[in-house]
C-alpha cells in the first residue's frame, strides 16, 4: 500500500477541492499566522506542518479547535463560519499530505507490536501505560512523524531512588511513571539528590519493522476484546467489597455520594467547630469551561474529577498538580434537550466509568486515563444525553438516561463493568403490555413522556436493592395530553440489580404539572419511627415536601412541608399529595409555591449520625405557571407552557436542618440567593460545610448551624462540597464556575 489511510483519504479529498486550500491558505494568513507564521511553520504558537497533531488532526477536531479554541492552552477560539474553518483545515492537512509514504506490512506489523510495544502502550484497551495509547494515533500523528518518534531515545528521570518516565512537572513538584507503571508525586524540595536524566533506545526494530508496526497502527481499528481477562492492578483496586465499606477509610471518597447509601457524610474528624475559622485556601485547579458540577472521587491520594464537556483528569489530592488529562471530542449535542454538564464518574477496580453527553459509558483506566472501552447507551442524535455519574453495585455499572424535554422517556441499565455488556434496562414509562401504562390517558402519551433519570440513584447491600429517581412527566406544564398518575414519573424505583426487576415505587408527585422532578436524592438509614426501628429511605423533595419511606416495602410512613409551598394542604395517610384547587397551569396562568426549579434540586443533601439531622440547601420561590398545548415531536422541544419567577420574592435560601425520621426543621441558616443545586457536606468533626450560588463555601456548626467561616470563590457555585484527607491531613474541595478549590487547616 503505497499511501497510509489517512494520508490517502485526506489527499484525495483535498484533490478535489484545491479551491477550499486555496481559501483556506488565506484565511490562516489572516487569521492565524500571529501565532503560527505565514507558512504555518509556527512562531509564538507551534509548527502545524509536521502532522503531529496533539489535540487531534481529523477535519473535525481541527475545526472545532478554530472555533472553540483548546482549553488550558493559548489557543483562544475564532469566531468564524464553520465553512471557513474547514477551509483552514483543508489549507492544514494539504501541506504535507500528498507526501505520505509507508510501505508496510499490517499484519506482520501486529505481531512485532505484540512482541515489543504491547507491554508499555496500550491499543484497543490493553496494554501496558508507560507510554502514550496508541489506540487513536491516527488521528495525531501522520505516518512519517510515527514512525519517527518509534526510532527516537526514551529518557528516564532518576529522582532519589525512583527511576521513571517524568510525566509531569513544575517548579515544586514532580509526576513520575516508573517501569512497573507505580506512580510517584514527589516534592522537589525533598529530594536529597538533583535529578539525574537518562536515555535508552525506545526500541530495537529496524526501518522495516518500524514500517510495518506503523502499517498496523494505521491500517488497524482498536477493537476491545471482552475476552481477555481483567486483573485490576496491584496497587490500585477498588473493590467491591470497599465501595460497600467506606466508613473503614474516610480519608477517601469512593462514590458520587460519598457511599453507596447517599449519606454524602465524611468521618473525618481533624476540622473542628473550633479550628474552622483557621482555614486555608491549599490549591485551586481550572477545569476550563463553565458551570463545572463535579463532586470529586479520591483513592488513595489520587483525585478524579470531571469537566462540564466531558473533559476528565487525575490531580494529585495534595497540590492539585495533574497527573493525566481526558478529553472527549464530542459531536453536536442536542443542548435543548439536556444540561451541558458532567457531575462526576464512578470507580471499581482499576477503572473510572464516565457517562456522556453524547450518551456513551466509557471505561478509563484510573492509572493513565487511557480508554478501556466505549459503549453506546443510547442515540444521542435523537437527543438523549447523560448527565450523572454512575452506580458501582458489584461487578455491574449503573446508568440512566437523560431524555428531558425533548417528547422522549427515560430509562436505567445496568451494564457488565468488564466488558461494557448491557444487562438489562428499566424503562422509565410503562412499555405496552404494563398495567400501568392505564396512568396514561391516552396510552400514547406514555411513548413520549419523559421521566428523565437525572441523577446518580444508591444502593442498599442490606436488601440489595437499587433506587433510581425519575423527573416529570412530559410536556412539563400541559397536563391536559397525558391524564392519568403518569406514573413512573417522579417517582422512586426499587429495582433488582441482578435482573433489573421493579420490587416497589413510590410517586411523590402524581400527574405533576410544575416540572417537580422526583430526581432528589434517595438516602438510606435505619432509624425509628413511631417508636419502631426500620430500613428507611428518606428524601426532600423538589416539591418542597420531606418524604420517610420503609426501603423494604416502599411504604410511606411520614412526611410534611418543610419549605414554603402553596399547592396542597398536606399528605395523606399513604403520602399522595391534597392537591389544592387553581394550582394548575392555564393559558393565562396560576400562582403557585415554589417555581420549577424547586425547593432541593441536585445539590446533594447530608446525612449526620450523630445529630440524626438530614441537612439540606434550600430556597423559596414563588412563579406564575401558563400551560400552552402542542404535538409532540421526538427531538424538539416539549415543555407545554413556561414559568414566570416572582421577582418581588426573589430566592431567599437557606441550610436546613431537618430532623431525617420527621422532617421537623432544627435549624436554619439564611443564605441571600437560595439554590436547589448547591449541597452540603457533614463531617465527623461536628462541622457541616455547605455551598451558595454566590459563590460562598460556608462552614457551620452541625448540631446549631452557627456560622464558623467561609470562603468565597469568586464564581457561582453549582456543585456540593466533599471531605478526603492525604498522609493524615484533611481537606474540603468545592467546584465553582471553572475550577475545584480545596481548603485544609494551617
């Protein structure tokens, strides 16, 4: 084969349009050679000509790179038609590509890199992480710069006794991979030693296994092979035994909620009511973009932490100095039908599971972040996405589906964590033949109704049980298409893990008309109540009611208000809400408490043992609700009315403390912008640390609420505080806007 694939694709296609190079020649003149140079030889920014792209070299990475610029770069984005922009990429891919050269044999290619690449880089999901993965080389490197960089030396650093490749370093600190794939996050100060540098060949093969390993590389596409065994790494393992234990090591924070319960509790104990108001800022890490809604996992000294697109990376939990980062490149997503966000992923083993706003499960390795495998959970083209992190339980990964506003329904699956199988799926509307589709009324309407899964659900080893939450009914506010309980809308599922069978539900919300999802968090304690001792799942709702659930049978046991609301006079004896009359949505309007974001939305609430207390981020609000009728088109939009926030009440918020068995509140902090997406962390310490929208992370005494200290981060903040702590020390860490902020005592 005398031209490489990519080479021989992007030439030809070039061939046919000399015009677009031509064009695009003159727009990076004008356009980019500030930084690159007229030949785009580079200057300030680098040489483009060499084929060695390091954010990608595919028509669309480079143009998204033009428009969208490269976060933590200086490549800024340039506002231009996405015409031009590939214009400029064709302008790109033409300097060198007619050049391409390589005469290789792929398939004896294969066996030489089995034979002497497999051990330190990975394709297809396996092999070793020393070097760079190779599985997406083709879209970096053309075959010439390959098969050059296979020819050069290695070099290794020795610092003190540990010798390693150096992937990463600063003025204080250090990231070193030694050849047994340990890493080592060293402070430069400590060293006894300078460090010493050192080269070795990168490989013995000859020019013609060298071609023949590029022919591989790029003749090849990865594939995982389920088959090949799993052995999670000796010094990184995750199990599932541990994730059902964390309160053995709170120093790390295993889950999205901080254990499989959703306590989102820390049993650290060195931050004190009486030490708080020491305080300091340690490290602060930009995740680029906005609205970053992260809650961080730590294991053992290594934090994992998210990015609103998809963007992933591991810091050191000491410094916040990176250790690997993650970047997807998403397609175009249909943003009017989801949350452009990313809150997090789950671990078990050796791996990281993230789901994707392109709805996609991907599995990470945690020790370099190179790509297990990527799995397809739905079509994001017809505008599902996936927002929440997912659900370790056993050796299964949990996930829903993100199907909001977009005349589609949601559902929950469980997949093999090995092999990236699907095991089953719960569908979040009855399907045909479910009795319950009769709370439909017409049937159809259950076809596109909604009941989005929103959020990361828990897990009770003690019955072995999952509870997944769903959201409203759809259209939102245009109750008048789809009669009925619409169930199972705004509801809690109890469902089988093995076999992804419902055991119970319960519907806080029946045929909900303010868009109230049900997506708030279900926590799971034992507790007594009227004087019994019982397997509890308690939640604040949306809806501004406090529900206690028995976990085992789903039977509702108590509830009551705990926020300002207007539309019913109470719960009756089984939990269904009185609705009261004129609440509903009308052409002209009603006027109802609260709006539609809800009294508690996502940010996650906090169970502390010690003051039996749920706390829980509140605000109270008020709106006018007009409901509009219209057909229901899969992929568009499909709300059915709108929501006009009084602006004379504002969104007074506040932290409240409800006691968990009754949802009496105990206590009460005022906040001046309430928010239903900041959380709240309680700690062993008898300090509770919660978030505000303005931007505040706020220390406060468990037991009183009295304030202690705070910080503020200079952006919104939209995310919930977590607790770890590294060699003995604690830390808190906060999202906000664009970056994590992390907080220890003197």
């Amino acid at each position: 084969m005398k031209l490489a694939l990519l080479a021989l694709v992007a030439f030809a296609a070039l061939a046919q349009h000399p015009e677009a190079v031509a064009q695009g020649q003159k727009l990076f003149v004008r356009n980019c050679s500030a930084c690159h140079g007229d030949t785009a030889k580079g200057g300030r920014g680098p040489d483009l000509t060499t084929g060695d792209w390091k954010h990608g070299g595919a028509e669309a990475d480079l143009v998204r790179n033009i428009v969208k610029g490269i976060p933590g770069t200086q490549m800024p984005a340039i506002p231009m038609p996405e015409q031009d922009a590939k214009s400029i990429a064709a302008f790109l891919l033409s300097l060198s590509a007619a050049d391409e050269r390589v005469d290789g044999n792929d398939s004896r290619g294969r066996t030489l890199f089995e034979a002497n690449c497999r051990s330190c880089h990975m394709f297809g999901g396996q092999g070793g992480i020393l070097g760079p993965d190779l599985s997406d080389i083709r879209a970096k490197l053309k075959p010439t710069a390959l098969s050059k960089r296979i020819a050069e030396e290695i070099e290794f650093t020795t610092a003190g006794r540990t010798k390693g490749i150096l992937k990463g370093e600063d003025t204080f600190t250090l990231q070193l991979l030694d050849e047994q794939s340990h890493w080592h996050l060293l402070n430069k100060r400590d060293l006894p030693t300078p460090l010493r540098k050192s080269t070795a060949p990168h490989s013995k093969l000859s020019t013609t296994d060298r071609l023949d390993v590029v022919a591989f590389l790029f003749k090849t596409k990865p594939a995982y092979d389920a088959s090949l065994p799993w052995k999670p790494a000796a010094d990184f393992n995750v199990t599932a035994q541990r994730l059902r234990n964390t309160a053995a090591e709170p120093q790390n924070w295993l889950t999205y909620w901080g254990d499989l319960r959703g306590t989102h509790y820390s049993g650290l104990k060195q931050i004190t009511p009486a030490n708080a108001p020491t305080l300091k800022s340690t490290w602060t890490h930009q995740l680029g973009g906005n609205t970053v809604e992260t809650t961080p996992l730590v294991v053992d000294g290594l934090m994992f932490v998210t990015g609103p697109l998809n963007n992933a990376a591991a810091l050191d939990a000491r410094t916040g100095r990176p250790i690997w980062k993650y970047t997807r490149r998403l397609p175009q997503i249909a943003s009017h039908c989801t949350v452009m966000t990313n809150r997090g992923m789950a671990v078990l083993g050796d791996r990281l599971y993230m789901a994707t706003l392109d709805t996609r499960l991907v599995a990470l390795d945690a020790k370099s972040g190179n790509v297990i495998w990527d799995i397809e959970v739905d079509d994001y083209k017809k505008g599902f996405s996936i927002t929440h992190a997912p659900l370790v339980v056993g050796d299964k990964i949990i996930v829903g589906v993100t199907a909001a506003y977009c005349a589609l329904t949601g559902s929950v699956d469980a997949y093999d964590a090995a092999t990236g199988k699907r095991l089953w799926r719960f569908h979040s509307t009855p399907r045909p033949g479910d009795p319950l589709r009769k709370t439909w009324n017409p049937e159809k309407s259950a076809d596109y109704g909604g009941a989005p899964t929103w959020m990361t659900g828990t897990y009770d080893a003690d019955t072995d049980t999952v509870f997944w939450m769903t959201g409203n009914p759809g259209p939102d506010y245009d109750g008048k298409v789809r009669l009925g309980d619409n169930l199972y809308s705004n509801c809690v599922l109890a469902i089988d893990p093995k076999t992804g069978r419902l055991k119970w539900w319960f519907q806080f919300t029946p045929h909900d008309v303010h868009d109230w999802d049900a997506t708030e968090t279900p926590v799971l304690i034992d507790g007594v109540v009227n004087g019994q001792k019982r397997k509890l799942l308690v939640t604040a709702q949306r809806n501004a009611f406090h529900y206690v659930l028995d976990r085992t049978t789903g039977e509702f046991l108590t509830g009551r208000a705990y926020a300002k609301q207007t539309w019913a006079s109470g719960l009756d004896a089984k939990g269904r809400p009185i609705v009261l009359p004129n609440t509903t949505p009308t052409p002209e309007g009603n006027y109802v408490c609260p709006d539609a974001a809800g009294t508690a939305n996502w940010g996650s609430p906090s169970y502390d043992p010690v003051t039996n207390y749920l706390l829980v981020s509140v605000r109270e609000t008020c709106a006018t609700y007009t409901s509009v009728t219209k057909e229901p088109v899969p992929g568009e939009g499909f709300t059915g009315g709108g929501v006009e926030v009084d602006p004379k009440i504002g969104a007074p918020g506040f932290v409240r403390a409800l006691e968990a068995t009754t949802g009496i509140v105990k206590w009460n902090f005022p906040m001046q912008i309430g928010s239903s997406t900041t959380g709240v962390v309680a700690t062993a310490g008898g300090v509770a640390f919660a978030s505000s929208n303005d931007g505040n992370l706020i220390a406060l005494d468990s037991k009183t609420g009295k304030y202690l200290w705070h910080y503020y981060t200079g952006a919104n903040i939209v995310a919930s505080p977590m607790s770890y702590a590294v060699a003995g020390k604690q830390y808190v860490a906060i999202a906000s806007q664009s970056a994590i902020f992390v907080f220890a005592l003197p």
